[in-house]
C-alpha cells in the first residue's frame, strides 16, 4: 500500500478517540455507563418529517439524480421561507441558498474552497474541530481566537493584529456555540461583519444550533447585521432542529460569491442527497416544530444544572444548545477529570481539552441523553458525581 498524503499524516485521529475507548471498556465491563458525551438528538425525528418521507420515497422521480443546480426547488424555497420566518432575513433561493448534505461537509468543503497554502483561517478556540483540521488539509495555517468565560465566549476580535487579519481569509463563527453553549448578540455579529468587510474576510457563521434555544431565546442570524450579504454565508442544519442527524440534510445561505464558490467545489464531489430526503426536510422546515424536544431538554438542563450547583459544582444554564460548559471543580485537568467520572461514576463527559488548549480547565455535558424519559438519568448522574467530588473532598 502506498503511504498516506502528507496531508492527511499531518493531522491527528478524530476527536474523543481515547474517551470512546474508556466508554466502551465501561460498557464492556457491564457498568450502567450514563453517556452525556455525544451531541445528538435521542428523541426521534418528529412524525410528520417521517410521514412526509414515506411518501416522498414512492415517487420514483426521488430514486434518481437530483439534478438541480444547488438542490431542489422545494428544498431551498423551504429553506429560504424558515430564514424569512425565523429572522426576518429575505434571500433569494436562487442563487444565495445551496443544499448541504449535512453543515459538517458544507464547513469542510468552505475552508477548501478559500484557503490556499500559506493563507490563514482565524479559529475560535475551544472549537468543533472541522474548521481548523480542513483550513490546515487544505495548507492553510491556523490562528486561534481564544473564547474566554470573561468575553462570554466570544472571539475578541480587536485583539487579532491587523497583519494577521490582513493575510486571513476566513473568519470561522459558530453561535450558538459547541462547546461552550455561548449565545452572540446582534451587535456582536454587526462586529464581526464589520471586521470581515475591512479586511476583505469570508464570515462563516456554522449555526448548526440556531434552533435549540429555551425560555423564549431566539437566536440570531448573522445575515441580520447590516452589509451581512457582502462578506458572510451562514450554514444551517436539519440534525439538531428536527432531531435528524442520520439523515444528513442542510443548508447554506447568504453571499452569493461564498455560495457559488462552494457549489462550484461540490459539484465536482458529491452529487446532492436523496430527493426523498430534501423533500421530507422541505416539508420539516415548513411544518414541523420541535417543541416537545427543546422541552425536554430545557427540563433535563435544570435537573442537570440545578442538581450540580446543589452539589457544590458551580455551572451556568446555557440559553442555547444542548450543551452545558463546565469548569471542572477540582485540580485535574479535563481528561484525568473526565476519566476519573467515567471510572468512578460511570458517567461519560468529554474534555474540554479536545476542543482546543483554551478548552482547557473546563468539560462539556451534553444534554441529550439516550434513555432519559425527564431528566431521570441526569439526576442519578449528578448523585454518582456528588459521591466522587465527596470522596475527593474527604
Ligand atoms: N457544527 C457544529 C458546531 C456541530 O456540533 C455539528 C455536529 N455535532 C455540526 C456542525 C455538524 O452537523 P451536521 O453535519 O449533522 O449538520
């Protein structure tokens, strides 16, 4: 076999190798292992998305290609119209909307498509990992902005020196946040498209978790920010707001250029998603709320995040996301801290330190817990918890 491309050797295995392989140890040892490590929606996709699916698939006009320029007019016209609904932001699904076969490749396949080798891709840190790994497949360099408790976890985008954002292409957001479950305001996105436009940046806002939101939150859009259309393109997803992350569906929106340049790239590596697919998330995106969802997590995040204060832990309520940020109580770092929960607790959490140095000191907890019926499982994981922290305390 010949050996991998100095490109792919360069970059470490995927995240949380080394949790999953202590988790399924656990699982293996017969341990009752309560997982609050994977992002991803237990509940089932809502029954009028599969509905709409079971009678898109009988149509064999969905069975073959799909051949529309960027995904089929009833995917991007729904998609478009919950833009119009959800922030009042008009686009033309035409040619400022594309179908993603979920945002993870679309976020991929932007860094691919601006950066070159030698340019700079300006990272949050913590971070989901894909904006970084492909700006630096793609020969590109990293340079981190950190995401402190103090800025809210927002990028303090005045401190990047001006020659560095001036030989930077990109500028990678993600609010609502994962990690840290950080909200940006509008004056904070109005910054960040201001700080794109004079230094001629591409602004990706991945909002993957504009839909988890409680108490009445609605996060915004970075296409509300006035000039928005100039610089920024924001990727949405279907795997979060309608629990469908097996299905693989999404969307990009915003400028035009961005849009292009990104159809331009994956026309020549996928060729779209199943037409039964887009027409299920169509009808999704059109018709179906996910509220008993968001409740269910709302009142699995207040057993969590009132049992842990209880208990002595300290840890803020995210208003958005299903994700809980926590600083980590004791003096471990995150994965001593996060394997001495699994080995101890039984209960998966994952480090913060897989997200980025400045994820450091901290561990994310995820809310979507397999085999939870009302925040039962979280509430016996914040008893197991309280027991270890006793034990380090005695
Ligand atoms: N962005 C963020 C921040 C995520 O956490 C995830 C999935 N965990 C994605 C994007 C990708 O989601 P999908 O590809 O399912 O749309």
């Amino acid at each position: 076999m010949p050996t991998l491309s100095k490109r792919l050797s360069q970059i470490p295995p995927y995240l949380f190798t080394e949790i999953s392989a202590l988790k399924r140890q656990a699982l293996a040892d017969g341990k009752d292992v309560i997982d609050l490590g994977i992002g991803d929606p237990d509940q089932p996709t809502p029954e009028g998305v599969v509905a709409a699916m079971s009678e898109a698939i009988q149509n064999p006009e969905t069975h073959r290609y799909d051949e529309s320029p960027a995904g089929s007019a009833t995917f991007l016209n729904a998609a478009t119209e919950w833009m119009r609904r959800r922030f009042g932001v008009t686009l033309d699904p035409v040619d400022e909307a594309m179908l993603l076969i979920g945002s993870k490749e679309g976020l991929a396949h932007l860094a691919w498509a601006y950066i070159d080798p030698g340019d700079l891709s300006l990272i949050p840190d913590p971070a989901y990992p894909v904006y970084g790994i492909n700006s630096a497949l793609a020969g590109g360099e990293c340079f981190s902005m950190p995401l402190t408790e103090a800025n809210g976890f927002l990028p303090d985008l005045s401190a990047i020196p001006s020659d560095v954002a001036k030989r930077a292409r990109v500028l990678w957001l993600n609010y609502p946040n994962n990690p840290t479950g950080a909200v940006a305001t509008p004056e904070f996105f109005a910054e960040a498209v201001a700080f794109a436009r004079e230094y001629d940046l591409l602004a990706v806002n991945d909002a993957a978790y504009a839909a988890v939101a409680f108490d009445g939150y609605r996060p915004p859009s970075i296409l509300q920010s006035p000039g928005a259309r100039d610089c920024a393109i924001e990727l949405h997803s279907l795997s979060k707001t309608l629990n469908m992350t097996g299905w693989r569906i999404g969307f990009a929106v915003g400028n035009r250029d961005a849009i292009g340049a990104l159809n331009k790239l994956k026309s020549n590596i996928d060729s779209r998603q199943f037409g039964a697919i887009s027409q299920a998330a169509a009808h999704g995106l059109l018709n179906v709320e996910n509220d008993a969802t968001l409740e269910l997590y709302r009142r699995r995040r207040n057993v969590l995040c009132d049992g842990l204060n209880a208990i002595g832990w300290p840890v803020r309520p995210p208003q958005a996301t299903f994700y809980v940020w926590a600083r980590i109580p004791t003096r471990h770092s995150s994965r001593e801290f996060a394997r001495l929960l699994l080995e101890e607790a039984a209960v998966n959490v994952i480090p913060g330190s897989g997200y980025g140095t400045a994820g450091e000191g901290y561990v994310r907890i995820s809310l979507t817990v397999m085999g939870d019926c009302d925040g039962e499982r979280l509430a016996e994981a914040v008893r197991r918890i309280d027991l270890v922290l006793r034990r380090l305390a005695a």
